[in-house]
C-alpha cells in the first residue's frame, strides 16, 4: 500500500501540473488506477485530502501599544478595529496555492467520473456495434464489454451475479470470499472468488479464457444452484486456471464438460479484443464471422459449406471490410456482394453457382 500512496502522489502532481496532459500520459494513468484496486483507493485518498482543505482565517493580535492611534475614532473602536481577525501574507498565498489545487481537483474529479463514471450493483448494460464500454462494479470489480454485447448486473448480499446474454466481456474480480462472483452464460456458470478471465458467447458456444488465477465452470443442471450463489461441484463442472480455455455448447444441453474441451492458450493473445484485435487460432469459420460481425454493419452470411473450414491470424476491428474481400486469398472461399449484405461460400461451391 505504501508504494501505491507514492505512485499516487507522483501521478497527482503530474496531472495537477499539466492542464493539457498528452492522451498516452492519459492512459498510461488509466492503466495504472485498472492495475490494482489499491492505486485507486490511493488516489482517490489524495483527492479527498485535497478536496477536504479548509482554508480558515487566523487572527492577527493587536499591537499592544497605542503609538499608531491617529485621534480620527474613539480608543474602544480603533480597539475593536485592531482586534479584527486578517489573513497574513502567508496565508493568501497558502489559500491561492489550495484553491488552485482544489481546481485541478474538480477537473481531475470530472476527469475520473468519465472513465469510472459510478459503481453498479444491479442493471442491464448493452452495447453497439464495435463499441467498448467499461464498468466499475459496487464491489471493486471491473467489467470491459466488447461490441454488441449485452449483460444483466445482480448483486445481493449472497451472491455476485451477472448475466451475460450476447457478446464477450473480460472480468477483472475483486477478492469478496463470503459471495462467490458468478457469470451466467446460457446453460454454464463460470464462478470464482477473485480473479480475471474472459467470457464470449456467440451463437450457440461459450469461451471461457483464464487469464489469472482460477475458475470453476458448471454445467446443466448444476447451473439452477450456480443461481443462489451456491455453486457446488458435479460431473458437469470443470476448473480452468491461467492460459487455459474453455469451449462449451447449449445445444441441445450442456454435456458433461470433456477433457478435450480444454486447451492451452496465450492469455494475453485471447483478450486482445480490448485493444481493437481480434485474434483467431484454428477457428470454424462460422465463428470467426460471427464475432467480427459484432464490429461491423455489414452483414455476413456463411454457407454451410465454409462453415466448417478453419482459419488463424490478426483481424483489427477498423478494418474488417477490407478483411473480408482479402480472404480468398488465405481461405478457399468466394465473397459474394449485394450492397452491404455479403456471403462467403468455399470456392468449389461458387464455381458451381456461376456455371
């Protein structure tokens, strides 16, 4: 914590003296208050020690003597006069020099609130196409929401739950042991008690990426428990850790999760959603459009015979339409256009079409 309070100062004093602080020293600060719930709570301990400044007058005593009487008012009321409470010198330059900062405060307060702008204990959140929003949770926790995403936000003093209807969404969860933190996605619940990780649900499939500590996946009919915060372990449940991913389906039901479900990944790789890439290794098609749909207006068809065809690489969010005509180049596929409606069918199946 005491470096937390240092590294806070340090950061105060640059924002404070800089009105036109450069947008990387920006999220280099950002960065830094997301990297653990002890920065924030540092920083904002300096804000409120600031904020809480009490610019209070002293009295200045009266000369005792009366050599500078002037004869121009009685003796009781130059007294008076004399005994009247002034700022010193020091003073007004103390109250200007806090005044300043108590600006720099506000503006650093505003500043604040646009990027945490509250803490949310309940609420549905959604978000449009190829937008990115950020939640700060009541408990501490965080939530990045990817593009076309929509989640259910239920806190109670048993149980943190969140749905998560559509889209992806990375969890960074603040340590509660006496309310386990649940994220609902159709037919799993992916639990844990402090620690960070991935959901994406497209379709029919939810991903599950650890990108540290552990959590607990539960499956069927041991997700009616996961409700009331009581998730227990079954045949259905699964531990994933750190570099470890998980894929299961909701049709028809959630089966029993397998062994060959889980894979190692780069954790890193798999969230890099969050800076704008969308990163795909040995991907079904059907998938990989599926998600890239989710930042773009185009609409994307795909047949059932490219479906099934895999693809790996890098596809940044901006730049999904060019992507798409480039893609017979690295998969056997045709693109075929009609406005903003495309269909990717493999290229024997167009070949055929066109005869």
């Amino acid at each position: 914590m005491a470096a937390a309070a240092r590294e806070a100062s340090e950061w105060f004093v640059t924002i404070q003296s800089n009105q036109d602080l450069p947008p990387e020293r920006l999220q280099d600060w950002l960065r830094w208050l997301e990297a653990s719930p002890d920065n924030k709570q540092a920083f904002e301990q300096i804000a409120r020690i600031w904020h809480g400044t009490n610019a209070s007058v002293v009295a200045q005593p009266a000369d005792e003597g009366e050599e500078d009487y002037d004869d121009s008012m009685s003796v009781s009321e130059w007294k008076a006069r004399k005994q009247r409470p002034v700022v010193s010198t020091h003073r007004r330059h103390y109250f200007a020099a806090a005044a300043a900062v108590l600006l720099s405060v506000l503006a650093l307060l505003t500043l604040w609130a646009r990027f945490f702008p509250g803490s949310y204990s309940e609420g549905t959140f959604a978000t449009r196409t190829g937008e990115h929003r950020e939640l700060q949770l009541a408990d501490g926790s965080h939530i990045t929401l990817g593009g076309a995403s929509r989640l259910t936000v239920n806190f109670s003093s048993t149980a943190r739950d969140i749905r998560l209807d559509a889209g992806e969404a990375f969890f960074s969860v603040a340590k509660d042991p006496t309310r386990t933190f649940n994220v609902h996605a159709m037919q799993g619940v992916i639990s844990a008690v402090g620690t960070a990780f991935n959901v994406q649900a497209i379709e029919n499939r939810v991903t599950v990426t650890v990108t540290e500590g552990t959590v607990r996946v539960v499956g069927n009919d041991a997700g009616s428990a996961a409700t009331e915060g009581m998730v227990t372990a079954s045949a259905h449940s699964k531990n994933v850790t750190r570099g470890q991913e998980l894929t299961y389906r909701a049709v028809p039901l959630l089966a029993p999760i397998a062994e060959e479900e889980l894979k190692q990944v780069d954790p890193a790789a798999s969230v890099r959603w969050r800076e704008g890439w969308l990163m795909y290794h040995n991907e079904p098609l059907r998938y990989v459009l599926a998600d890239v749909g989710r930042y773009t207006d185009l609409k994307i068809e795909v047949s059932s015979d490219a479906a099934a065809m895999q693809f790996s690489g890098a596809i940044y969010k901006d730049r999904i339409a060019e992507w798409i005509v480039a893609l017979p180049e690295v998969a056997a596929v045709a693109v075929e256009r009609q406005g903003d409606h495309l269909t990717i069918r493999s290229r024997t199946t167009a070949s055929t079409l066109q005869q």
